[in-house]
C-alpha cells in the first residue's frame, strides 16, 4: 500500500482494495467514518482516450458530463499516453489525450474543502469539471490542485476532465524539441492523483499554498550527533472557515520502533478567518538513531490541528534525524562524518510504460542502485517522482533533484518566470526528505544565462529552504564569474578535462564530477554505450572505462565525488538510429553488465543490510567460452582472491596495484580522447547492436593491472588463464576467510528455458498499475545460462495478468524479458515456450 509523503492512515477499509471500491466515481465505502485531512488514491475508476486530431476546441465534448464515454480505454494510474516500444522510442506518441472520472460529492463533504492533487502530467493540462475549464497547468514535473469545494456544498456528481497535450512546448521547461533532446516527454497522466478532504481550517500543502518558505510543514534538523539532535519544525495554517476559530497544534515525534522520542503542544491561539498562522518550534532528542546512507533510521513527526478539543486535520511525515556541513576546499560532512559522493544519474523512464511508472516500480529500481553499491543518484534532469524519493529516504540513497532543463533557455520574461516557479515548487514538494542533499538549480548544460540569472536561482533555493543545510550545485561552463553564482557543489568542466577547481575563481574549491564514463570516450559513438548482446570484450571495455575514470577522479584531491552517466539505460529522443542510451550499468530491462558488478565490489563488505543485496561479493567478468589464453577478470570487495579451474586452483591474487596510464585503446569507430581535439562523431546508424568494430586485441589494452590505486577495492586480474571447458570459479577472502565465491560454466547447446520473476525484493500488487518483469533464460543441460542472442520466445500469460508489449520477446544474452502487470490481486500463471527448447510455467502471486 502506498502512503503518501505526508497523509494521515485512518481509514477504516483497505486502501489496498481501492480497485472493488471504486468503480466509476468515489463511492462512501473508503471514506465512512474517516478523518478529514487523509489523502486517498484516486487511480481508478477513469476512463481514456487518446486523440487523432491536435485540434484543441476551446468547447470540447469531451469536457462535458453527458458525453458517451463507455468506448474508452479503462485507465490506472500511472497511465502512460500509449505502449512505447523500446526500438521506437524516438517516434513516442505526441499530441492530445483525455482522461475523464466522476466523482460522487459525498454529503459529510458540505463545508469541506475537497480537492483532487496530480502528482504528474505531461505537459500541459486543461481541467474542466462539469464541462468548465477550471484551470490550465504547464510543466509535465510537479504538482498541481484542483479545489472542488464549491462542487461538494452542492452535492451530486462533478464530472473531471482533462487534456493533456505532450506536444513541443519551447516555453515550457526543458523545452527543446524532442528530436533534440537527450529524454522523452512522455505523455498520459503518468503519475498518481490524490483526493483531498480537509476541513477549511487546515493545515496547508506547501506546493498550493505558494509561500516563499512557508506552506505546509517544513522540517529541518539544526543538530544530530550521538547524544543528542535537534529538529526545527514550521507549521502553517489557514482558516478558510466563516468564522474564527481556537487552535492548538501537537507534535509527537516517534521512534523508529513507534515510541515518542518527543512532544510538543502549542498554547490555544485564536485564529481569524481567512487569515493564516505561522509556528515555528524545536523538538530536542536525546540518543537519537541518526540517518545515514549506511543505517537509513526514519523517524515520524505526528501533527495534529485541534480546536475546541476536537482533531480537525493530522499529518505524518517521515523524518530522518541527519546534519550535512560543507566545509570551504573540504567537501560534505554527515553527521560529523566526511562525506564522499559515489553516485550514478538516473532519468525516470522504464520500458514500454515511459514515465509512468507504478511506485513499486520506482522502489525496485532504487533497490538496484543501492545494491550496485552508489549512495547518492542525480535525479537527472527534472522532478522526479515522489514515490522514488520515499524509497531513498527508506534505503539510504542520498539524491540531487534538478529542475527541469537540457541545453535550452530563452530569454523571455515567461521563460525565466516558468523555471523560476519550478524550482520553487520543487524545493516545497522535497525539502523534507532526508535524502536530499542539495539542489541543482542551473539548467541542465544551459550556458546561455547571465550570471544574475543564476546567481538568483540560488538566492530562491535559500529563500525556500532557510538554514544553513540548503546547499546548492550546477553548471559553471559559460560563466563570467563562476564564483559568484554562489554554487556549493560546483560541476567540473567538459572542455579541460577535469583540471577543477578553476584556477583562478574556484581556487581552493572542491568539484564535482557529475556525469563521467560516457562521452569522453567517443561522444556520440561512446565505446561505453555497450549492450549486454554486445558480448564479453565489449562489456569489459565498457566496465574499462568506468574504471579508469573513476580512478581517476579520485586521484585529484579536490574531488568531492563523481556520479556515472548513467545508471540505467534510458530513452533519447535525439538519435534516429539508437533510441536507448547503452551506457547504463543496468540495461534497459534493469539487467546488469558487467560495469554493475564493478560498482558492487565497491561496496563496504563489512556493512550487511536486510532489504538489499550487501556484504562480500565476487563477480567473474568472462563467459568462460572457448578463446586463446588471456586474462580473467574478477570484481570483489575481498582482499584476496582464488582462481580455480575444473577444480584446481590458479593461484590467490591480491587486487591489482600496478600504476595509472594515460587511455589508450584505439576504436576504429570511436576516439576516446576526441574532446581534445575539438571533434564530436555520430554514431553510423548501419551498425546494429552486437556489431562494433573492436580490435581483437583490446582485451590485452585494458585491464593491465593498473589505474585502480585510487578505489576502495581494484578489480583482480588473473593473466594467462589457459582456457579448458569446463567450470571456472572464484572465491574472495577476507583476513583469510572465503567470504564469496562466484561460479561459470562453459555453455553447451541451448536445452531449455527457465522462468523466474524479477521482484527486487518488493512484492506484486495486484492494483492493476504494478508490474515486474518476468525473465526467460536459455539454459543448457546441465543449467547453464547461454548467452545466445535472436531466438523469439513467446510468452502466455493467465488472469488477472496481462503482458505489455506483446507476447513475444528476442533473448539478448541468454534471457529474454516481458513486462508483466497483474490487473488484480490473485495467481498468475506464465508459460514460456520457444523453438527446439523445452518449456517452462511459473505462477506470480499478486498481492492486495
């Protein structure tokens, strides 16, 4: 069951089965008997059309409550605009779509504020109710309201649509055209909407209120050590009642375990009507269990609005107890503690649902990241969903949120007016997440701005979150005077290789790398943009690159941290020829190469967590198929390592150590230092996937032992492995004990398929928007994955599921995926046949 950011749990029915309440319109059943001021999910019960024509009448029929309807799709949220291919990204639906729900106005809502908040839709939406426009919202990203407090006073049934047009909007930020752009903007009502009952006398939404630093409950800690912690609470109500009101307002902040760790109440203050209260209090803590990436303890601060002795409005919201500095040439310190960034960008699109992805979804791709052993993701390059963030708080995954932008800017009034608004809206939606680390308040490698403009943008991210812990970072290419722009996490450079702090502004400055690993290495033609199909040579090559760079970053002292571009593949709008950017260290269908166990290895093999994957590991970089004799690679965060081949052992090996070099590993298609040079290549759209040109011998170029002096934990690399078929293994030691081992076997002839399911540790719901990914691999006799790419598996699926996408998919690497989504709760039944290879069934069961 998803619970929003700030909500109140009291609902009498499970808001689990939301699907058998509410069938067309909002029925009592959910609502009887429960506190004003909760947030219920209102996903269901729509109905949907996507349109021909872009021509939008200004009296639409579609608007309008008798319109016919019952031909329409059935709609969930998130909804994406239309299934998108992977292969065809860069040709996504854009144009006009509706979405269409009535909504019974229940009569305990008379004199209540009713209303419905949208999470997300793409990007620019018209709400009519009852066939009136009520009101227009721009910007596919954050937040927006719609009051129906004048529909509930009358009673009956209002009727909500929407229009949504994803179409090219330049004023709307990021604004490029999409055959430009490094994303997509995919359309549909793609994230959650939430209906809204509280009594006029509330406590406010900071998004709606539209207070510079006010709005809502703004929660930040002044103090966190072992001993003790100090949380600095702001309260705003309004009184949108007739008449004045006493009011008394309570906090309880409670322990991770569920027992208060603090109290507050307010004296009783008279309240007028139609005016506003602002509280700003302190709660002290002593011992408190402090947030950090490594123990993400959360604690929850209880509000409570009171007047007359009677609970009108009750707010939870998660609350890490956590103190991040910045110290001038030093870099973050949490908790007291230094802090070093290992991070990876991630964009928020997931195959053929686009942007619209379920909040299971979310919490399982953030599961992987952690796994992979990053503690912080820039959320690249715009307002992610809120779900995501919850599932950082929960995991320990520090982030950057981003306003939304990427190499566009014009210099209108409206434009800067827009990205201003963005960024205000952003810090009210996010400023209490204890994940947060800073903003990033430039636009995207937007270096057409004055300095003043973005020098402002970092005054609005202080005047929104006050207090010594708002921290800001960005771009500083195209800058006059890039120590003015006041950035706490200034961006290193493209064009001098790294060479940061600037000499002469940001002298002394520590920098952050925030995208490396891709481009400089061939550009558009970047030999890190590999596929798992691409084989073995060509997924080391790619895992090269990382860890050389990484290395590298490490090595200058200024360096405050480093995200990978990216973490996992993602769509482009901007390449006709290759729609899904290949550098991630998980592919698109969230299945890793070999560049992830890198970044596993990198891991602390000490700290263990319980709801994901941690502690020792190993990870043998090879096939095991037949080859001369060469090198093994092996990723662990062991200090020893043993080679054993068809039982005998090879010999232990300590990590590598030898010394850095400069890159040098000649791609007939792609040149890794082509930034020097001034050059940009495009990739040659006659290349397929799996067909690069790389030289035989690359595989003796790269991994020579070197470049690694600089990571918690080099790779470990075992010359002249004579090849013999057969079971090749490695088992990592730690203070002489084995700790891990990780197995590979020669592959034989394709046998038989094996069917699982990819939870990530979340389990399915059943709420017909979830979905989980079912994989079918090729196995051998003996059960050894085959890493074929081609072979069509098709797949059946039985009720309550449905498979997005169509039933058949290509194996890449021995495994073929399908998206599967449970429309209800209950078993699901999957078979997987394919040509020459036995079968296989699994059942899949979807929760409530």
């Amino acid at each position: 069951m998803k619970i929003p950011y700030i909500c109140v749990l009291t609902a009498p029915a499970p808001l689990g089965r939301v699907a058998s309440i509410l069938l067309r319109g909002f029925t009592a059943a959910c609502m009887a008997g429960a506190l004003f001021g909760m947030d219920q999910p209102l996903n269901h019960g729509w109905r949907y059309q996507r349109m021909t024509s872009t021509q939008a009448d200004a009296t639409p029929a579609e608007a309008q409550p008798r319109f016919e309807d019952g031909s329409w799709e059935q709609a969930v949220l998130p909804h994406t605009a239309r299934i998108e291919a992977p292969g065809t990204a860069n040709h996504h639906f854009q144009g006009l779509c509706w979405y269409r729900l009535p909504l019974a106005m229940r009569p305990e809502w008379r004199g209540k504020r009713v209303g419905i908040r949208f999470d997300g839709a793409m990007q620019r939406a018209e709400v009519f109710v009852n066939g009136q426009l009520r009101m227009t919202h721009e910007g596919g990203y954050l937040p927006f309201f719609l009051d129906l407090s004048a529909e509930a006073s009358k009673g009956g049934e209002a009727l909500i649509a929407l229009r949504l047009d994803n179409r090219d909007m330049p004023g709307v930020p990021p604004g490029k055209p999409l055959k430009d752009l490094d994303f997509c903007y995919f359309g549909g009502l793609y994230r959650g909407a939430w209906l809204v009952v509280t009594d006029p006398l509330r406590i406010t939404d900071a998004v709606e209120a539209d207070r510079p630093g006010s709005g809502g409950l703004s929660i930040r800690c002044e103090e966190a050590t072992r001993d003790s912690a100090r949380l600095f609470v702001q309260t705003h109500i309004a009184n949108g009642r007739g008449t004045a009101a006493h009011i008394r307002i309570r906090h309880t902040l409670l322990e991770p375990s569920g027992h208060p760790a603090a109290r507050w109440t307010s004296k009783v203050e008279r309240l007028d009507q139609g005016r506003e209260s602002l509280s700003q209090i302190e709660l002290r803590i002593t011992h408190p269990r402090l947030w950090h990436p490594d123990h993400p303890w959360l604690y929850t601060l209880r509000t409570e609005l009171v007047t007359d002795g009677k609970m009108l409005d009750r707010r939870e919201t998660r609350v890490g107890l956590r103190r991040v500095t910045m110290e001038p040439g030093k870099g973050f310190r949490l908790n007291g503690e230094p802090l070093e960034l290992r991070g990876a960008n991630r964009h928020n699109d997931y195959p053929w649902l686009g942007n619209a992805i379920p909040d299971q979804a979310q919490e399982r791709d953030a599961r992987r990241l952690k796994a992979a052993g990053f503690n912080f993701l820039r959320l690249s390059q715009y307002p992610q969903s809120p779900a995501f963030l919850d599932a950082c708080d929960r995991l320990g995954l520090l982030v950057a949120p981003c306003i939304p932008g990427w190499q566009w800017y014009l210099d209108t009034p409206d434009f800067k007016a827009a990205v201003e608004r963005d960024l205000r809206q952003l810090v009210r939606r996010d400023r209490n997440h204890p994940s947060v680390l800073y903003w990033e308040t430039s636009l995207n490698e937007t270096y057409q701005p004055r300095d003043a403009f973005y020098q402002h943008l970092v005054r609005v991210a202080h005047e929104e979150q006050p207090g010594d812990g708002c921290f800001t970072g960005g771009d500083t290419l195209g800058r006059k005077d890039a120590a003015s722009i006041g950035y706490d996490v200034p961006y290193t450079l493209w064009t001098d290789f790294y060479e940061r702090p600037m000499a002469k502004e940001l002298a002394g400055r520590v920098g952050f790398h925030r995208e490396y690993g891709d481009y400089e290495f061939g550009g558009e033609n970047s030999t890190s943009r590999m596929a798992r199909g691409d084989g073995e040579t060509a997924q080391l090559l790619q895992a090269w690159n990382y860890q050389w760079t990484h290395n590298q970053n490490l090595s200058w002292t200024w360096t405050l941290g480093d995200c990978i571009w990216v973490g996992i593949d993602h769509f482009r709008g901007c390449s006709e020829d290759l729609p899904i950017s290949r550098c991630g260290a998980l592919d698109y269908l969230r299945l890793p190469k070999y560049v992830y166990h890198f970044y596993r290895s990198q891991r602390d093999p000490n700290l263990r967590r319980t709801n994901v994957d941690s502690g020792p590991m190993a990870f043998l970089a090879t096939e095991w198929t037949p080859r001369p004799t060469g090198k093994v690679v092996v990723f662990s965060n062991g200090d020893e390592v043993e080679l054993f081949l068809n039982g005998r052992s090879l010999g232990r090996r300590k990590p590598d150590a030898g010394p850095d070099t400069s890159y040098q590993v000649p791609i007939p298609d792609a040149d890794p230092n082509y930034w020097q040079k001034g050059e940009v290549t495009r990739q040659d759209a006659a290349k397929g996937r799996g067909q690069r040109q790389i030289p035989g011998d690359v595989i003796d170029r790269i991994f020579d032992g070197g470049n690694a002096r600089h990571l918690d934990h080099p790779p470990f690399t075992f010359p002249a492995v004579p090849f013999e078929r057969g079971e090749l293994k490695a088992v990592a030691y730690l203070t002489g004990r084995p700790v891990a081992e990780h197995l590979r076997r020669t592959p034989g002839t394709p046998a038989h398929i094996d069917l699982s399911v990819d939870l990530a540790g979340v389990p399915l719901a059943g709420d017909g928007a979830d979905v989980v990914f079912v994989r079918a691999e090729i196995r051998d006799a003996s059960g050894t994955v085959v890493p074929e790419s081609g072979r069509p598996v098709r797949f059946e699926v039985q009720s309550p599921g449905e498979l997005l996408g169509g039933p058949v998919a290509r194996v890449e690497a021995g495994i073929a995926s399908v998206l599967l989504r449970a429309k209800a709760p209950g078993r699901i039944r999957v078979r997987a046949v394919a040509e020459g290879l036995s079968g296989s069934e699994l059942s899949v069961d979807a929760g409530s």
